[in-house]
C-alpha cells in the first residue's frame, strides 16, 4: 500500500478553487445589485424630471389664466363705467331742448 501525500500547494488548491468559485457568485451578485440600484435611480431621476416639467407647464398654465382673469375683470370694470357714462349722458340731454347754451343774449 503506497501512501500518497500531498504538498501543501495541492492541499491549498484544494481549499482555495471552491473558495474562489464562492468569491465570484459573491462578487457578481453584488455588480448585479449595483447594476439594479444604478437603474432604480435612473428612473427615478427620469420621474421627478418628468413631474418637474409638468408642474413648470401647470404653473405657467395657472399664471396665464390668472392673467385672463385679471384682464377679464377689467374689461368687466371697463365696460361698467362706460355704460354708466353713456347712461348719465343720455339722461342729461333733454328730448327736444338743445344741448348748448346761448349766453350772448
């Protein structure tokens, strides 16, 4: 019967190959969450630009309707005291007595 011993260098091999088999799962499992974690904030940023775009449009949208109703209201204001001067004048002039006064005499 012949005894067969190994050196430490194939013991140490024999240790180390499934190690390092275990080291690359390990490793590449953590470049995959990394890879995961670099898309999850790729889309989050895409997200918030998204909303940052809308809520410019709906602000700019609310101010231009704030201007419209601004400009609205003094139209409206506008129009009233036109009509209330067209309707004081037309209750001054008299229906068959002129409107100019004669102060030559």
């Amino acid at each position: 019967m012949e005894l067969i011993t190994l050196s430490w260098k194939a013991v140490e091999l024999q240790v180390a190959l499934p190690q390092t088999q275990e080291l690359g799962k390990i490793q590449d499992e953590l470049s995959k969450n990394n890879q995961r974690l670099q898309e999850a904030l790729a889309t989050s940023q895409l997200r918030e630009e998204r909303l940052k775009r809308k809520q410019v449009k709906e602000s700019e949208r609310s101010e231009k309707s704030a201007v419209r109703k601004d400009d609205a209201k003094e139209l409206v204001q506008e129009n009233a005291s036109l009509n209330k001067k067209r309707k004081s004048e037309q209750q001054m002039r008299h229906p068959y007595l002129g409107s100019k006064f004669d102060f030559n005499g």
